[in-house]
C-alpha cells in the first residue's frame, strides 16, 4: 500500500472551484470517484489526518497511489459528472447501493420477437419490463395464472417454443386457451406483442379500460343471448378484479409517488422504497450500502436518488410527480433540478410530516430495518469466512501483499478440438462476473495444455502491458461474457455531460477504460507443475515478475507452487483450499460453457452453409425469418427478397440451391441430435 504523503498534491495546487475528483491505485484503476463544493477543503481533509479516518476511508487512502480532479462550472455538473464516472468505472469504495435480489419479479421479455411472461430473479436485463417483487413466490404464480387467462401471453421456454414450431403442435396451454400459441401462427407477431403491451399496461396500474372492455362486451353477449360467451367473460372480468384488489388502496387515487426509508449503523445501511401508482402499492425494491465515508443521512439519501433514478430503465423507476424521502437530500436544489430535468416536468422531493403518507412513510422504514437486520445476519458469517480464507491462503503461499484480486485460468477441449480457455476474476473474495474472460485458442498454441496456457497467460498480460504503457488494446485480446472492454477514449471527449456548451476543465489528458491494465495478487491456472511452469515462463517472457502463479491439481488437491519441487498441502477443512476449489470450479464452468457454444455451432451442418454468397449474418438473418431450412426452401421468391440484405439474384440462388438439394440428407445438429432441416 502506498503512503499518502507520496502522492498529496500541495494545496495550492488544487483549485477552490466546485468539481470531481478521483483516487486511483497504483495500476492506474479508478477506486474512488467525489464530488465537492470546494475542492481544496475537500482534499486536504484526506490527507491532514489520515489514521483519524473512518476504517474504509483510511484503507481507500493507502490503497491510492494517486488523485486526480476535475473542475466543473456548478454543482449540478458535479452531481452529472460524479454519477456519470461512477458508472463508467465502478469503483470498489464508492457507496454503491447493491440491489436486493432475493425476491422474485414478473418480467415480460419486450425484446424478444414473441414477448414471454415468466418469474425472474437476479440481475435485470436489458429490454424487459419488471412487475414487483412478489413475496411469496406463491403470489406471483398465482397472479400470472390468472393473468393469462385474459391476456394469453406466451409463458414457455425458448427450447418449448422451438419444439412446437417444428411439430406445428402446441404445448398443453395452447390447448386450453391459456396461450395464443404464436408457435403455430394461431397470432400474428405484431398481435401477441400488442396482447403483451395490454398486459403490462395492466399490471402497471392502467386497469379500469380492461375491466370495462369485458363489461362492454359481456353486455353484447347477453344482449345476442349468448350466454356461454357472457359467462366465460365474466369469469375473467373476475379473475382481474382479484389481480387488481390484491394491491390494497393506500392513498388517494391521484397519487403517483416514491416514498423511500432508509435504516443506518455506523458500518452499513438499508434503503427501501414503496412505488405508489395510482393510490396503490405497485412495487417495492431493496438496497444494502457499506459506508466507505463518514456520510450522513442526506448524504445518502442524495446517492440513493441519483443511482435510482439515474438508471431508468424499469417502468417502476419512472420519476413520479411526488418523491418522499426520510429527510431532505443533500445539494437538495440541484437534485431537484436534476430530477426535474430527467422527468421534464415538476417533481417535488419532501419529508411527509403527518396524515397517511407519513403512516406509510413509517411501514417502509420498519422495512428497511428488517432488510439491514437480516443483511447482518446473513453475511456475519459471510464475511467472517472469506476474511480467514484469504489470510490463510495468503500466509500458506508466503506472500507479501493481501490477495485483493485473484484470477483462475482454465483449458476446455475434446481430444485436441475447439480449445478455448476462461479467466474468472474474484475481488476480496467475491466474483467478479463483468471481468471474466474467455479465449479462442488456434495453431500452434492449441497442441496441448502447457502451450494454450502459456498462451492464454501471455495474451492477457500482454493486453496489461499495453494498458499501462496507454498503448492500444490488443485485438487479440478475449471477448467478455457480461459487459464489452470498451475502447479507451475519455468520458471528456464525449458532449458535455452537465448540457453546457463549455467544455469541462481536466486536469490529465486521458482517462484508461482499459479493464485489462491492473494485474491479479495472484494466479491459479488448473493443473500442476506442467501448467504452472507454462504460466511462469509467459510471465518472464514479457519480465512481468510481481505477480504470483499457482496451480491446483485435481487429483489431490494440491497447490504447486512455480520452482518449487514439493506442493503445499492444505488441510482438507480449510477455508482456504475451499475458495480455490471454489474459483477453480467456477473456471472450469464458465470454460465448458463456451467450449460447448463453439462445438455446437462447429458441428452444425446445414445446406445453406453451401450457397456462395451467402454469409454468416444473412444465415442467420433467414432462419430468423423463417426458422428452418425447409421453410426457407418452401418460401416464395418475394418472402426471400423481403428479409434485409437478400436480393433478387441471392433470392434465386437460394432457391435453386435448396430445390437441387431437397432430397439430401437432412442436416443434423451433432450437440443436440436435432434436425435442422426439419
């Protein structure tokens, strides 16, 4: 770790301006992004006392290496900026509201061709409305049970659907009117997506206009006599009513608002907020935050805003007219500002001080409290484990620095084919899934496992040096799983974040979004001394020489260590060997998962593979269109022209391509045992 003294700049050096500031470590990776009205008094604060800093805030310190600022024209540009890097560069001791995930939500996939509702948990994708979260899970499969007896949206898998289309039967719920069954054309596209916008809209609060169609046309029914059809539309007229009184009236009818609570220690803090739409309790989330500085709870309530409503991307995280927090937020007129200007319209933010609002006010706050109070009991042990692992791993390999950040590297091939590798990344113990990489493998590096993973070991380190020396990133370098390596141009050669037409004022020249330019504590490669050998040896080639390597054998679970004749054995019950089992597991996983995407899209054989002219996105452009082999050859020349990039003479070509080979034998799918054709 690094002394602040080192790198403090001298106070005259910063400005009094109001801006944005940034701690980086040795590696150059952003840790700390702030915000300040005053950027002198502010920074000076860090480096007057260091060891009479909070415990995070003091660890933040001597973990930079250096600080950076940036002067901006207002504090509201601040408050754009600050949120804008905090979302660029994730730092790890920024206060980062992590959301609840525990509950499950109704989604309704909007991207997708035939939009399917289904139960989700996890990370929200992009796309997709959400409807929630529901507790017990029991509420929502009750809800979406009832639901779809009025809007028969689709529900079933993609592997579901796909069946249905080639056999041209509907699954059981097709049957009993339960789904329009798009797989079989009984619904055109644009209608089921029509029948899924209904259906969010009602689920959203927009209730009334449905329940009176049905009225309408019950009364039709009974008026023309007929009573089976009047009968069948009351009982969903029914089923609706009881969807919608399960949300209870909690305010006025007029009502659109947020009410969020918030419950704090010294150490963390649980925020929760109610989305109140129409007078009615439409949708709840949850947050847990650890407390890096010596934040207050308009602090807070400020970071809780900006990351909430600065994602908007879910139909419940619209700004309402009216948001209701437990006391006002911190540069409180330029919030409001900021809100008012993502609405485009009036927002007001303040503290309910009586009457039903306030009532309500108190039941999100015992929320919050219950949230905080199982949080810390659930991770109590969490932490208390994962802290003893890697002390215990650090003290068994001997190793001078605390092992922050470890990267697990693994091979995945059949018999010599499709060799491709993954890297995992795990961060104080926990993974790091936007970090993960994964390899293709080719020519020489691919003839055993001692080559590919000198290979894999090389190129990523490689890709290091080049980031830290500002260089551009390799284009050799592995494709991510989660979010893309975006290319390296600086947030300050974008527009203006704050709308100003002046140029922000930096005071360095480039800012690195280069995720591979800071190096691992440590490295596992799966295998021994072979493996272990290959990694040391990339390592030396590009006289990298401060980073650890190790490797974990299967058969009995030792760890070999470079240019060491005996492996260290670690106790079958250590908390330190599980964590590398753990990682190593979880590299093996993501490797066999990509190898198998390339074997099954390698042994896919298909007739249109034959066609010149015809290349992979236009393949893929017509199975999306038709979604076989054989409808494509039974499509008529205008249905061929109208799918994008296909014209008159490519139309002709495949036709006669596919009419040549109609008698073939059909095309096969070697992963799944699937004909394609068919």
């Amino acid at each position: 770790m690094a002394n602040p003294v080192t790198y403090r700049p001298k106070t005259g050096e910063i400005p009094l301006d109001p801006g944005v500031y940034r701690f980086r470590d040795e590696h150059g990776r952003v840790i700390y992004v702030g915000k300040a009205k005053n950027l002198r008094s502010r920074l000076n604060s860090y480096f007057a006392n260091p060891q009479g800093l909070l415990a995070k805030t003091r660890t933040m310190v001597f973990t930079a290496a250096s600080v950076e600022w940036t002067v901006v024209g207002s504090e509201l540009e601040a408050l754009q900026l600050e949120y804008t890097w905090i979302k660029e560069f994730d730092p790890r001791f920024n206060v980062m509201f992590r959301d609840d995930k525990s509950y499950p939500y109704l989604a309704v996939t909007m991207g997708e061709k035939y939009p399917r509702v289904q139960v989700m948990r996890g990370d929200k994708k992009k796309d997709t409305r959400y409807f929630g979260p529901f507790y017990p899970a029991k509420a929502i499969r009750e809800t979406v049970d009832t639901m779809i007896r009025v809007f028969p949206v689709r529900t079933c898998s993609a592997g579901v659907f796909k069946r249905a289309e080639r056999t041209g039967r509907p699954c059981l719920l097709g049957y009993i009117d339960k789904c329009a069954a798009p797989c079989v054309g009984r619904i055109t596209p644009e209608d089921h997506r029509a029948l899924a916008h209904d259906f969010c809209d009602f689920m959203a609060g927009d209730s009334k206009k449905f329940i009176a169609g049905l009225e309408r046309r019950m009364a039709d029914a009974v008026a023309e006599l007929d009573y089976e059809s009047a009968a069948r539309l009351r009982d969903d007229i029914a089923a609706l009513r009881r969807v919608f009184e399960r949300n209870t009236v909690v305010l006025s009818e007029d009502t659109d608002a947020d009410i969020f609570a918030i419950k704090e220690d010294e150490l963390e803090a649980a925020a929760q907020v109610f989305h109140v739409r129409g007078g009615r309790i439409r949708g709840q989330r949850g947050w847990v935050v650890e407390k890096v500085e010596d934040m207050d709870t308009p602090d807070l309530v400020e970071h809780l805003l900006q990351q909430v409503y600065g994602e908007g991307n879910s139909s419940n995280e619209q700004i309402p007219r009216e948001v209701l927090v437990p006391v006002l937020p911190a540069n409180g007129e330029q919030m409001l500002e900021w809100l008012r200007g993502l609405r485009g319209s009036r927002v007001d933010v303040r503290v309910p001080q009586r009457g039903d609002k306030a009532t309500l006010m108190g039941t999100v706050e015992q929320n919050a409290a219950d949230a905080l109070r199982l949080h810390k009991s659930r991770r109590a042990g969490d932490i208390t484990t994962r802290s003893a692992a890697l002390q215990e791993l650090q003290e068994a390999l001997d190793l001078p620095q605390p092992l922050m950040r470890i990267e697990c590297f693994d091979i995945s091939h059949v018999q010599g084919t499709h060799v491709v590798a993954s890297m995992v990344v795990v961060e104080d113990g926990l993974p790091r899934k936007s970090e993960y990489r994964k390899f293709s493998i080719t020519g020489d590096a691919a003839r055993d496992d001692t080559a590919s993973m000198y290979d894999v070991i090389y190129r990523r380190f490689r890709n290091y040096l080049a980031g830290t020396a500002g260089e551009p990133r390799d284009a050799a370098a592995p494709d991510p799983e989660v979010d893309p390596v975006e290319d390296e141009s600086s947030v300050l050669d974008h527009p203006d974040v704050a709308g100003e037409e002046t140029p922000l004022r930096d005071t360095t020249t480039t800012i690195s979004r280069n995720r591979f330019a800071y190096p691992p504590s440590l490295v596992v490669v799966d295998g021994g001394p072979p493996q272990v050998a290959a990694a040391a040896r990339a390592l030396r080639d590009l006289d990298i020489d401060d980073v650890f390597v190790i490797g974990l054998a299967k058969r009995l679970e030792e760890v070999w260590i470079q240019d060491s004749e005996f492996p260290v054995i670690l106790p079958r019950a250590s908390e330190g060997l599980f964590m590398l089992q753990r990682i190593r597991d979880e590299a093996h996983r993501f490797a066999i998962t990509f190898h198998r995407q390339k074997r099954g899209k390698s042994m896919t054989a298909s007739a249109l593979d034959e066609i010149a002219g015809l290349g992979p996105a236009k393949r893929k452009a017509l199975l999306k269109q038709f979604g076989s082999v054989k409808k494509i050859r039974a499509a008529s020349l205008d249905e061929l022209v109208a799918v994008p990039g296909v014209g008159p003479a490519l139309a002709e070509s495949i036709r006669s391509s596919l009419a040549a080979g109609a008698d073939a034998v059909p095309a096969v799918n070697m992963t799944t045992g699937e004909i394609i054709d068919d």
